[in-house]
C-alpha cells in the first residue's frame, strides 16, 4: 500500500512539473547612450581658442588651464597651456614622457600625428590601451610661441572593458579640441 501511495504521489509531482518549457534568456549587451556632441568655442584671456562639447562642465584652474568634466561619465580631460621659450624640445620630451609613463599598464600604446598648416598646428594624439589610468594624451603646438598639453582621466579604478565606450566618446571629443584649436 505505500508503495502505491509512494508511486501515485511520484506520477503526481512528475505530471505537475511538466508544463511550459523554460527557455534561457538571451545574452544581453549593455547599453550606453551618449548624447550626440555639439561644440562651442571655448574663449578667454589664454593666447588659443577651441571647440568644445556643450555637455561638459568647464572648469579652469591655473592660467590657461582648464579641466573639462564629463559628470555623467565620471571622466575629466585636463588641457594644459604652456609657453614656449625656446624649450619646445622639453616641452616635446616631457608630453611625450607623460604618455610613456603608462607603458607599465598599457596593452599597447598607438600614435597620431595632426598637421594642420594652415593653422599652424601640429601635435600628436596617444591612444593607451589597457587599464592605464589614462586612455588618450594629447598635445598640440605652434612649435615657436604656443604648446597645450591634455590628458583624459576617469574616476574609478582602470578597467578598459568598462570604459571602453566613454573612452571612445571622449576620444572623438580630444580630436574636435585638437581639429579646432586656434592660435590668437
């Protein structure tokens, strides 16, 4: 008799478990949105002028030196103005050493040149790849008078993956400061 009851009360549990199949939710992709950039010339009293995108935050500190924040992406692009007297091979090696010195966590390190001789500016851009505590470096430079350095940061522990996507942002936001600066 238990037995019976053991076997009906196994029938009953194997047919009240089957019904609808469960079906593995599909892989998901994280989705960042970012608005579409629109630029205004940042002016003032420094000897250059540049565009740059209207949802950041400016804030200048030193003469000629101006911190751009991006709240929303917890990242901060550092743009450093310095004259040139008769020291653009110090400034060049000291811009170029500062990207060098992320070579320790970089996966690679690639470089651009920009010449732009019409307006006489000519720079290069470093992209650092990897959990380095910055992705892009830049500076630009008139090569007699004028010389501006920038450098983006994030505020959280590197973690190329996860910033992949705002890094790929503020990168295209460099080039437009770079595309657009202007000598006064």
């Amino acid at each position: 008799m238990k037995k019976i009851l053991f076997l009906n009360l196994f029938i009953s549990l194997f047919f009240a478990s089957c019904g609808d199949d469960t079906i593995p939710k599909p892989k998901a992709q994280l989705r960042l949105d970012y608005p579409n950039s629109t630029y205004g010339k940042l002016e003032g009293s420094c000897p250059f002028t540049f565009s740059v995108n209207n949802t950041a935050k400016i804030k200048s500190g030193q003469p000629c030196a101006y911190e751009i924040h991006y709240p929303k992406m917890k990242a901060t692009i550092y743009v450093t103005y310095k004259q040139v007297n008769n020291n653009i091979n110090d400034l060049l090696r000291d811009a170029q050493k500062l990207t060098y010195d992320h070579v320790i966590k970089a996966d690679d390190i690639s470089t651009q040149p920009f010449i732009n001789k019409e307006k006489k500016v000519y720079g290069m851009f470093s992209e650092v790849g990897g959990n380095a505590a910055t992705n892009a470096q830049f500076y630009v430079t008139d090569s007699t008078k004028n010389f501006l350095v920038g450098s983006m940061y994030f505020y959280a522990k590197p973690n190329f993956d996860s910033i992949l996507p705002a890094a790929s942002y503020l990168k295209d936001d460099i080039r437009k400061i770079m595309e657009t600066i202007e000598w006064k």
